[in-house]
C-alpha cells in the first residue's frame, strides 16, 4: 500500500464517520440511544446545532482531501487534532458524570483506530524508510 491509498482510505472513513457523527446531533432521539440525553434543551440544541455544522464542514473538507490526498495531506495532521480534542471532551463529560463511560467507550474505540490511520497515512514516508534503508 502506498501513501496516496492510505490517505485515501483515512479520508474515506473520515467523512463517512463524521457524516453519520451528525445524526445524534440533529435528532434528539438518537443522542438519547446513544448517550443517555434525554432532557434536549434549548442550549442543548443550539450547542448541537453548531457542533453539526462544524461536523459536516469537516465531513466536506475530508471528502476534499480525498480527491488531492498527496497534496492535502496535512489535512490528515489537522484531523488528528481535532479527533484528540473530541476525546477530550467526551472524557471530560465522562468525568463530570454526564455521560456514562460505558456509552462512550465504542467511540473511543473508534477514534483510536482512527487516529492511528490517520497519523499513519501522514507519517508514511517516516514509516517505511527504516525498512527501505535496510
């Protein structure tokens, strides 16, 4: 496999994680199932509101790169930020007591697997030149 196919793959998966990401944002009923919300209020809403259109401008900017993945690799560094900030957030929640760990840990198994193509679609090159050097 080579970086081009990689990235393309990360890309791939990317925006069809973040596309789906969007449902329990829109529809209280899935936030609900998926994390035990169950009082959506007007803040709630307006923060979820928000959290979509920003989930879907990166489900854009993905489906971007993956058109020109050489070229717009770096859009593979940036998502590995922002899927780190995500974690974040979930495992502050978790502390806090708003979210049970147990709803978030399909996620969390998600995004490592995710940062972990991710970061290996960027690094690539890194990757491979002790083997080729040998």
């Amino acid at each position: 496999m080579n970086q081009e196919r990689l990235l393309r793959m990360a890309f791939a998966l990317g925006a069809v994680t973040d596309a789906v990401a969007v449902v329990p944002m829109l529809f209280p009923r899935m936030a609900a199932l998926l994390w035990g919300f169950d009082d959506p209020t007007g803040a709630y809403r307006f923060a979820m509101g928000y959290a979509a259109s920003l989930m879907l401008g990166w489900t854009g900017l993905l489906i971007w790169a993956y058109q020109r993945p050489h070229e717009r690799r770096f859009v593979a560094a940036l998502t590995v930020v922002v899927i780190y900030g995500l974690a974040l957030t979930e495992i502050a929640a978790v502390l806090a007591g708003h979210i049970a760990a147990w709803r978030m840990a399909p996620t969390w198994i998600l995004q490592v697997a995710l940062l972990g193509l991710f970061a290996a679609a960027y690094h690539y090159p890194r990757l491979i030149a002790p083997r080729a050097a040998s």
